[in-house]
C-alpha cells in the first residue's frame, strides 16, 4: 500500500506543477501569446483572476459549454459587486488582472445563455445587483461609473431581450418570474422603448445613436414579446399587462410629471412607425385589459383609426376599438361598457364606422370575406352592435343625443351614394346606427308625443315614468302604473302591472342604483313607441297565432340587433300562479308588452352563467293597433 507520506508528497509535486503552469500560462496570455499547455483547471484560474484574454475568450462563440458554465459563477460573483464598489477595487481583490471593462462580464452571460439553457434561470436568479445599477437611467452608474455603464447598457439590454424572448420551454414562466421579481426591470424594458431624441434627449446625448437605436429595437421587442406570453387570463397575467399598459414611458426621477403611458406611447409610435402584427397583438391584449383604457386611450385610437391610410391595417383597428369599448364581466363574458362606449360615441366613434363603411362598403368583397371574423364588415358590425346594446345606459344615451346631428349628416351623406345604399351588408350596419339613434328619443309613455329632454316630466312617486301632461300621467296612473308606483304589486296581480319585472332586487351601491334606474326612465319612454312602430307585425303575428289578441303577449329583445320582435300566447307561460293571476286580474281591452333589455352591470344578474338583464312590463289598449290615437 502507499503511505499517506507518499500521497502527501505527490499532491505537492501535482500543485507545484500546476502552479508553474498558471504562472506560465499567465506570462503568455498577458503577453498576447499563445498557450500552448493549459488545463480547464488553469483556464478557470486565469478567469478567476480577472485576466482579460482568458475572459474574453470565455465570451466566444466557440468556448467550450463546460468551461463556460464553470466559469460563469465567478462572473455572477464579480457582477454582484457592482453596486457597492468601483471596477478597479472588485478586479484588484480577485487577483489584480488585467481586465479592460466590466462589459466582458455581461457579455460572458450573454454567451451563457445562448449556448445553454440551463444557464438562462441561474443568470435570472443571481443579477438582482446589476439590474439596479443598469436600471438607473438618471444616475446610470455601473461599478460606480458612468463610462462602464455607457458601454454596458446595450449589453445588458441584449442580455435581458435574449433571456425574455428567445426561449419555448416549459421553464420559461419560471424564467419571467424570477427576471421580473426585480420591480424596475420592467419599468426599464418599457421605457428603453422610447429611448429616442424627443422624450430622453439627456440619454441620446451620453450613448451612441446606433446604440440607442438597438437599445430602443431590444425594449419594444421584448415588451411585445411579455405581452404576446401573456395568453391566460389569470390574476397575475392581468396585472402584469395592466403595469405594461399604465407605466409611464419616461423614469420619475428624469420626469416626475410624464403621464404618457406605455399604451399611449406605443398607438404613437404606430402613427409615426406604422403597424407589424406584434404590435397589433400586443395593443389588442392591452386594451382587453380594462385597466389599461382611459379617456387618454380611447382618444388616441380613434384618431389612430382616422390617421391610418393603409387599408390593410384598417381591420387591425376596428378590432382594437371594439376592445376598447368592452369590459370583461364576473361570468368571464365581455360587455360593452356604458363609461367607455359614451366617451368613445363623444370622440367619434360611430362617425369613425361610417367612415370605414363608406371607405370598404363599395367593394363587391365588403361583407362576404371567408375569414369573416377578421373582416372589416365583422369589425365594424360588432362595434356598431356594441353601442346599441348600451344605447339606453344613463352615459352612452346622453352621448348619443349629443353626437346626434353629427350622426345623421354622415348618415344622409352615405345614403346618397348609390354603391353603398345597394349594398345588402352596408344597409345592415346603416339601419344599427338609425335604430340606435331612433332608441334615444325622449316620449311620453302614455300618449308617445316626441318631447325635447327640458319638456319631459317624470313621475315624482317613482321617477322612472315620462310625461307630457297631467292628464297622461293620471290616465297612466289609472291604467296600471299605481301597481309599481305605489309598490302594490302581488303575482295576482300580474294582469294589470306595468313596471320592472326584472332584477327583483334594487343595487346596494347609490351609483349602480341611479344607473339602473336612469335606464329604466329610457327603456320607458321609448316602450310605447316601439309598440307603435311594429304594430303591422305585432298584428301579423296574432292572427298567425289564431288567438283573441288579449290573449297574447308581445316580446321585444331589445338585446337583439336590430330589435326582434315576437308574439305569443299567454297560455305559453309554464308558472300555473302567474298564469292564474294574469287571467283573474288582465282587462280584455289590453294587450301584454314585455321589454328585455341588456345591462351593463352583471351584478344585477340573478346567476353569474346568465347575461344581466332589464325587463320590464307594460299593458297597451290594443284598439291602438288599428288606429293612428294614442288615448283620448
């Protein structure tokens, strides 16, 4: 057996030998010569050391992947330091090499993770420190220095781009994790996106134009690439494209005052830079996400959809204004939204759509694409759509009675052209935008005498029923409306109410309360009008149905585009006590209208699966049907 002397002795021999390799090795790569005898073992040392050929050559394209990953630790442990000491203290502590710039590191990461995945989280786990030096762009220190930063902020803009996007691996949602647990990344990444001469002059001034310009490239590339991983709708992913959309495109500490956020920014830039399909994809998520749409927004894409010239891009924003105008509701459906739909109708909106009708109405391929969920016809019917359904909401309505003459003039001036008017699918979108102007006219619910907004009188029991007149109101009161008024109203009475049938519960919360009911007034005073206007078809149907017309009941859905309209026996209805209380407590000259009506807030809704909605009941003298009198 060997003595542990002699093993002693031979691990002594082995360790002088190596080191008068590494001393040798060293003389010659300090000198720019070639080694001709040099060990992983000695490479590594060399690194450790802070020797510049030796880190340099670290940071090739043909290292070795297993020196490389042997040697990344110690350029993780030389970037930690970053923060608290200068560039010479850290390099003379590790061995006094001769190494030129911290940047090497960097780009020793940067080789780290394109030749080996594995490498990408343990670089995300270990650059805390150099994220905060590198994210500073006021102080833009690196090492305690503005020139290393200089020269390693595109660097470090590649590494950050190159860990983000260029992966498809199962451990990618790790790897964003872990990056963006460093708050002032993201911030940094959004903001490179807008590194140029008009909102970071003082940064243009420091780095190279070219540099900038990269910089600038990397920041919206990767911004577009979280967004584009961004594909499920949980309560992370939301607020991550929320902090996309919101953060400001300037740092605090440069402008304490920006209020640009990134979604402004980027429909900006699309103005000056025109549209690719990452930033088509990346504005329709954000502006999914309701918490990144304010009035700023919705201004900024109207007049973007104004401004774009480029017909095949047309229907890239038509889909990001239907967006713009819909909230995701608690049953995972998304709504029209009253707030969002008014602001929108007051910007131009629905002038916008009569634009693009009168831009793509006059093509023979207007409305029969195969791909017709992405067509313009699709786009613009869902818009227009979208702002009938909340055409009777407290805001969309006072909007609509606003933007009304505007409306009509570009309505009369589409109807003079002959290519659009002989258009079956231009006619549809055209008779959207007049119902849904003709929806917001003011009447009197009993005797349906067109009034101006300062004429109406509204009952002062409920405040829910418009008048002309004193003798409406008191004939009204007479013919059922006491029932509601006065909160009498029991199932056997069911023949002779005339009020809200559904919700059957009133809003805790003030605002969603008035807003109820300010859509209550509306849906109201158009009721018997609607009656009116469909008397042909109402009659149509009852003497299809082969019933005593007091037998019927009429339906208008309302949350139909355009509006349907039904007619049905009463005999239909499967609740035997409702049944029973109609025929005990209806009169014979009336006929039965119920009125279903979309709301906005879901928290009406009676389940979560269903869509919320207004109906509501009233009972008309069917002599109507046949003659031009309202009552006498």
């Amino acid at each position: 057996m060997v003595s542990s002397s002699k093993k002693k002795r031979g691990k002594q021999r082995r360790a002088a030998k190596d080191k008068a390799m590494l001393h040798d090795a060293i003389t010659d790569v300090a000198n720019g010569n070639e080694c001709q005898v040099i060990t992983p073992k000695v490479y590594l040392e060399l690194v450790k050391q802070a020797n510049n050929h030796a880190i340099q050559a670290l940071a090739a394209p043909e290292v070795d992947v297993d020196i490389l990953k042997s040697g990344l630790p110690y350029a993780l442990d030389f970037l930690k330091r970053c923060e608290d000491e200068t560039f010479d203290e850290v390099r003379l502590d590790v061995g006094g090499g001769d190494l030129i710039t911290p940047v090497t590191w960097i780009e020793v990461l940067i080789r780290a993770e394109i030749k080996e995945e594995s490498c990408r989280l343990q670089i995300a786990q270990n650059i805390g420190p150099l994220v905060s030096c590198m994210c500073n762009d006021t102080r833009r220190l690196f090492f305690k220095s503005k020139k290393h930063w200089n020269e390693g902020i595109q660097a470090f803009a590649a590494l950050i781009h190159n860990i983000l996007c260029n992966y498809e691996n199962l451990r990618s949602k790790d790897i964003i994790g872990t990056l963006l647990q460093y708050e002032v990344l993201l911030t940094s990444i959004i903001q490179w996106a807008f590194w140029d001469k008009e909102y970071r002059p003082d940064i243009t001034n420091e780095v190279k134009a070219n540099d900038c310009a990269k910089i600038n490239e990397l920041g919206i590339s990767t911004v577009n690439r979280l967004i584009k991983a961004a594909d499920t709708q949980t309560e992370e992913v939301r607020e991550r494209l929320k902090t996309i959309g919101t953060t400001p495109i300037i740092s605090k500490e440069y402008d304490p005052e920006c209020s640009i956020s990134f979604m402004i920014g980027l429909i900006r830039q699309i103005k000056i830079k025109d549209w690719t399909i990452d930033t088509s994809i990346a504005l329709q998520r954000l502006v999914a996400n309701m918490g990144c749409v304010d009035k700023v927004v919705i201004t900024e894409l109207i007049d973007l959809g104004i401004n774009t010239s480029d017909d095949r891009w047309v229907v890239h924003v038509a889909v990001v204004l239907d967006f713009m105008i819909l909230s995701e509701h608690s049953n995972g459906r998304f709504y029209s939204n009253d707030t969002r739909v008014a602001f929108a109708v007051r910007c131009g909106l629905t002038e916008l759509c009569l634009t693009f009708i009168d831009r793509f109405g006059s093509k023979e391929s207007f409305g029969k694409e195969k791909d017709n969920t992405s067509s313009p016809f699709a786009s613009i019917l869902s818009i227009l759509s979208n702002i009938y359904w909340v055409g009777l909401h407290k805001k969309t309505a006072k909007a609509i009675r606003h933007k009304k003459c505007s409306i009509e003039q570009e309505l009369a001036r589409l109807e003079k052209n002959t290519n659009i008017t002989n258009n079956v699918k231009c006619n549809e979108l055209l008779d959207i935008v007049k119902a849904t102007i003709d929806l917001n006219g003011s009447y009197c619910c009993r005797c349906n005498k067109s009034l101006s907004r300062t004429e109406v009188k509204l009952c002062n029991g409920c405040g829910c029923m418009t008048y002309c007149s004193r003798a409406c109101q008191k004939e009204d009161w007479q013919n059922g409306h006491k029932l509601a008024c006065c909160k009498t109203y029991t199932i056997e009475k069911v023949g002779q109410y005339q009020g809200k049938l559904s919700p059957k519960k009133t809003p805790k919360d003030e605002r969603k309360a008035s807003k109820l009911k300010e859509l209550e007034v509306n849906m109201n005073m158009i009721q018997l009008k609607l009656f009116l206007d469909h008397k042909e078809t109402i009659l149509s149907q009852v003497k299809t149905l082969g019933v005593p017309i007091y037998d019927c009941v009429v339906r208008f859905d309302l949350d139909d585009c355009p509006l349907e309209v039904t007619t049905h026996e009463y005999n239909d209805v499967d609740d035997y006590k409702l049944k029973r209380g109609f025929e005990e407590s209806r009169s014979k000259e009336n006929i039965t209208c119920i009125y279903n009506c979309f709301i906005y807030d879901g928290t009406l809704a009676e389940g979560e699966l269903r869509t919320p909605c207004l109906q509501m009941q009233r009972l008309f003298p069917h002599g109507w049907l046949s003659t031009n009198e309202t009552h006498k």
